[in-house]
C-alpha cells in the first residue's frame, strides 16, 4: 500500500515537473502551476487506492476489537446483546476514539473499562473506524 500512495506521490510531482520544465516549449509556451488539475490523479486515488487503505484499516479496527475481547460486551460488530453494555456499532468514529483514550487516562471512570481500555492504546482509531462502519 505504501509503495502505490509513493507511486501516486511521484506521478503528481513528475506531471507538475514535466509541464513547468519542458525543454521544448518556450517559456511563454509554459502554463503556470495553478492552472495545472491533479483532478485525474485524485480521482485514481480515491478509485483506486483509498478503498484499499480503508479496507485494511477497517481489517485491523475488527481483528483488534474481537482480539481484545471487546465483543465480549459490547457484542458482536458493536452491537451488545446485554443491557447494561453499550451498542457502539454505527457511532461517531471520534467520539469513541475519545471515550477510550478517556478511559486510558482515567478522565473517564468505569472499572472495566479503565482495565482494558489500555490495551488497545496504538489501536484506538483503527478500532473506532471499524465501529463507526457498522
């Protein structure tokens, strides 16, 4: 994944540089940077690569939340089975990234959570995006 967002990187610059420094034009024959589109490149990106890189980080958020046993109560893809256990399928990504690093500080106090909460630090986003997603 990495070496198609370097490629895609090189290939924005390569078609900046070669439209500004294109021995065979005159200058005047030179358009300048602004009126250059990356449009095309874009949308290669976001056709292309962006559902890959979302795809995978999604991956990891759900090999994550099951590793960490978070299903065991807050269910299955987020959705709890058990009352007093809250749904966390479908919430904004932020807001439950924030309720963990909370509870890793201990801003946010609940004895299970502040046991556990540690373990996914690192994993945070990746776990909330996956969540979100449901």
């Amino acid at each position: 994944m990495i070496k198609k967002v370097t490629f895609a990187a090189t290939l924005v610059t390569s078609v900046l540089l070669t439209g500004c420094f294109d021995s065979d034009k005159a200058p005047e024959e030179i358009a300048p940077v602004s009126e250059y589109t990356l449009e095309p490149v874009v949308e290669t990106i976001a056709e292309e690569i962006a559902p890959e890189i979302v795809e995978q980080v999604l991956t990891n958020g759900k090999v994550m939340y099951n590793n960490l046993g978070c299903s065991g109560c807050h269910g299955a893809g987020g959705n709890s089975v058990i009352p007093s256990y809250p749904s966390l399928a479908g919430k904004d990504a932020s807001w439950i990234f924030q309720q963990l690093k909370d509870f890793q500080s201990g801003a946010r106090i609940d004895a299970t959570m502040n046991a556990m909460a540690p373990m996914a630090e690192g994993h945070e986003q990746a776990i909330a995006d996956y969540l979100s997603n449901q």
